[in-house]
C-alpha cells in the first residue's frame, strides 16, 4: 500500500503537535531539516525534532537539506526520528552514515537532487531502506512538480528490482492530486505532501485521498506486478 507522508514544513510552526494530530492516521510525519546553507532557507533543528517526537505518535521522517549530514544526522535519530534521509550531494562517506543510522536504530536513506543522477549510486542501495528523489529543487513548498524527473524515478525502480532489494522509494515536491498518479506508475511507494495536505480543508480527508489515487496507480503499474 501506498504510504502518504504529509510535510509539516505547510503546516503552522506554531502549532505542531496540533498540526500532526491533524493527519492522525498517515504514515510518517515528514520533517524538513534546513540549514540556509545546503538550502536557501531556514527551518528547524534537533531540540524541536526531540519535542515533536514526544508529542506525537506518527513516526517521524526526516529529510535533512544540511551540509555535514556526516556529522549531524546521528543526532536526529537518537532525538527520536524512525527515518533519516540524507542527501548524497553532501554526504563526505554516504555508506558510514548510511550504517550508523542504521546503527542506531532508524531507517537510513538518500535524497538525490534533480540534477544528481541515479546509476552511480547503484552499489549503495542494499546499504539504504529508502531513496527520495526529489521532484522539485529542495528549498521550498509550494513548488510546480518537475515532470522531467518521472524517468530518473523509472530507472530507480528498476535498479531496485534487478537487485531484488526492498528499498521504497520516495518521491518530494509538487506531489498532489493532479501529480501522484504519474508517480506512483513510475514506480514511487512514499509519497511526501506539503501543501497538498495541509493546504486543503480537511488534511487527513486529503491524505486519505491521495493514498487511495496512488494505490489505484499502482495496481495498473508494470513495477508492482505480483506484489
Ligand atoms: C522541499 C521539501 C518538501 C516540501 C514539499 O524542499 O523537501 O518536503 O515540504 O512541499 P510541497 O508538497 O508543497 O511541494
Ligand atoms: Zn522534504
């Protein structure tokens, strides 16, 4: 089944235990970690993910924007986070950190920017849980979904299935209703929402939508065949 991450980077700052109870029900809770330095912006960091984990059941899924992940990501699981993702870009030894997240007890997982190609990274995917290949340029909600990337999502579907792996496969930015369904036929299993969520009237009414669009996709898919 399809799983909706809603991201609270749409939602009021202010208010987030509220803000996570009102998607009560989704997956994972997708927590954007933005430095201003990997990123041109600025959110949040470790004492607000610590005080988030302990306000909410949703497990936490966090996408860290940040230079030195080596250094840093550690630190989010051990504040409570169940996934860590990191981008490959900025990364000193991806496979160290990708197992001392591990280590540690969360899932470990690479984000790829739209610019940085898949096939180099081959030999590291039985070392991942998850990929995110982001869909917009990271930064930002709100952004227009980048079609040009539907190929990049088909050939990592691929490599997952020529190595037999059970890597999911998330897709970020412009993901909603109008965009979910390509997603999903290319071959993506997590799908990140911001504005889609918590820009809509009802935010878990808009997640249990999109979940039902995307697993409607994915019964016709050519990569989900047999599962
Ligand atoms: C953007 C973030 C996304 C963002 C997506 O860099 O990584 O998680 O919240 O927002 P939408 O779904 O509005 O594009
Ligand atoms: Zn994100």
């Amino acid at each position: 089944m399809a799983q909706i991450n809603p991201s609270i980077l749409s939602a009021d700052f202010a208010r987030l235990a509220d803000e996570a109870e009102a998607v009560r029900g989704s997956d994972w809770l997708h927590v954007d970690v933005m430095d201003n330095h990997f990123v041109p912006n600025l959110t949040l960091g470790v004492p607000v993910v610590e005080s988030l984990s302990r306000a909410t059941d949703i497990p936490l899924d966090l996408h860290l924007m940040i230079e030195d992940p080596d250094r840093w990501a550690p630190q989010y699981v051990e504040a409570g986070a169940g996934s860590v993702t990191f981008h490959v870009e900025a990364a000193a030894a991806p496979v160290r950190l990708a197992r001392e997240i591990r280590a540690k007890g969360a899932r470990a997982s690479m984000a790829l920017k739209p610019g940085t190609p898949i096939e180099p990274y081959e030999d590291l995917l039985p070392e991942l849980d998850m990929v995110l290949i982001m869909t917009v340029e990271p930064g930002f909600g709100g952004q227009a979904f980048l079609d040009i990337m539907l190929p990049k999502i088909r050939r990592t579907r691929e490599l997952i299935a020529k190595h037999d792996l059970q890597l999911w496969l998330q897709v970020d930015g412009g993901v909603a209703a109008s965009t979910i369904e390509r997603c999903a036929e290319a071959g993506a299993d997590v799908f990140v929402a911001g504005s889609a969520v918590y820009g809509a009237e009802d935010p878990s009414e808009a997640v249990r939508k999109l979940r039902e669009q995307a697993d409607k996709a994915t019964a016709d898919a050519w990569w989900a065949c047999g599962h």
